[in-house]
C-alpha cells in the first residue's frame, strides 16, 4: 500500500488519533498475507475500541474510499459484498 492515502485532504478532518492508528495498521497491512487481512481488521478494530476510538460511517466510508482506490474492480465487488453483509450482521435483531 502506498503511502498517497495520507496526503488526502478529505483527512484532515479526521481525529490525529484515529490517523495514527491507521497509519500503525496500513503498515500492518503490507506484510500481511490476503487470506489474513479479515483477521487484521478485526484485529485493528479491536484495538481502536481499547483506545476508545470508534470510526464513524463517514469516516469509514472515506478510509474504504482512499483504500481501494486503485483496486482493480473484481477485488471492489469483493469488498463491496463484505461490506454488506458487515451491515446486516451489524443491525439489531
């Protein structure tokens, strides 16, 4: 992953915080292997709730955003069905 995300003007309303963190985990992310990388955001999920951060829907939406930017379109439909049923396994019962 190139480090272009952080120059994003879209960021700088963002919690210097919550960058930090991402920061931490997009340099994760490069020495992590594909098959892992749900495990690796589950992992970053969880330690930004021990910090007490919790990423809005704007915001998460912005961070997928300048993520998949260059992903090829096969690999967004991939994201995009996750994302999905990330949501419905989210809603109250």
């Amino acid at each position: 992953m190139e480090a272009d995300w952080k120059r994003d003007p879209r960021l700088k309303a963002m919690n210097p915080e919550k960058i930090k963190l991402l920061e931490h985990f997009a340099d994760r992310v490069q020495h992590t292997e594909k098959n892992q990388l749900m495990q690796a955001f589950m992992a970053m999920n969880m330690e930004a709730k021990q910090r007490g951060l919790q990423f809005n829907d704007k915001e998460t939406n912005l961070i997928v955003s300048i993520l998949t930017s260059g992903m090829a379109p096969e690999e967004k439909k991939k994201l995009d069905i996750l994302k999905m049923l990330s949501k419905k396994m989210a809603r109250p019962r």
